[in-house]
C-alpha cells in the first residue's frame, strides 16, 4: 500500500511533467492519474477519488458525480489574491482545521508572525491528520478557508506577507 506522502509526491510530479496521464501498479495498489480529467484515482479493490491532479477548474465532464460540485464549490470561492503574497497552499484534498482539537486554540490568526517551519493549520485526509507548515517566514495576512471546509489540491489556504 502506497503512503500518502508517496501519493503527494507522484501527484506533484504528473502535475509539474508534460504528461497527460499516468499509471503504477504493484500487488494490489493501482495509481492511475490523468491530467485531462482534472482527478487522480487511486485503486485498491474500490476505486478512491485522491485529488484532482490540475490547479481546480470547473469539470465540464465529471468523473464521478460527487466529485464535481466540490471541485466547482471551490472555484466559485476562490478570492482574488494579490500577488506579492505567498500562498500557503493544500498539498492534499481534505478537510482544513485551524486547531488540532475542537477544545484548542487555532494554530494561527492574522497577524501572526511565522516561520518556515511553523504549522498553520491540519488537513484530514483518509482519517490521517496531516501537518501543513507555512514554507515561509512572514506575517499571516488572510485565512482564505473556515475550520471544517473542504480544500481542493493546490487551493489557497493562508496568505503571507515576507519578511
């Protein structure tokens, strides 16, 4: 069974290549990764939607019918950003937490001054709470999601000004 730090890493590489589609498969695992349909499927007897392998757009063809309102939810929501911001980004598809527990203090506010290393918030995928660092050193300008909500692959989370 692949790990999903495994599964991120294959999807960053499709994603950042020029192909269009990509398949592994040892024992019983199968990744199967396609850039025109916009989702990363990833089989282990049942298929199991993964993440969209391309920056999220409106699906003119779904894959699977629950799939696609969250994928055009998200991009109805996106805000415009301003650029000389750095966007800490959802390396996973999931469910976004600003505390590790409902009884905690969130890990970041605007405001907050961050470092590279520092965790800004959990992203839940498949039952795995998953750590996102900030990546850069800087001030926390905006939380573009609300605690609970489903992130995307690649979608928004928090916007940094550097220092």
């Amino acid at each position: 069974m692949l790990k999903i730090q495994e599964i991120r890493e294959i999807i960053k590489l499709v994603d950042s290549s020029s192909i269009d589609e990509f398949v592994y498969e040892v024992a019983d695992t199968k990744v199967k990764l396609k850039k025109h349909s916009g989702v990363a499927v990833v089989t282990e007897a049942p298929v199991v939607k993964v993440a969209p392998v391309a920056a999220p757009a409106p699906v003119a063809a779904p894959a699977a019918p629950v799939a696609a309102p969250a994928v055009a939810e998200a991009v109805q929501a996106a805000p415009a950003v301003d650029a000389s911001l750095y966007k800490i980004t959802s390396p996973m598809v999931g469910t976004f937490y600003q505390a590790p527990n409902p009884e905690s203090p969130a890990f970041v506010k605007v405001g907050d001054k961050v470092g590279e290393e520092a965790v800004v918030c959990i992203v839940e995928a498949m039952k795995l709470f998953n750590e996102i660092e900030a990546e850069v050193s800087g001030e926390i300008v905006e939380i573009l999601v609300k605690d609970g909500d489903l992130v995307e692959y690649g979608q928004p989370l928090f916007l940094v000004k550097e220092n």
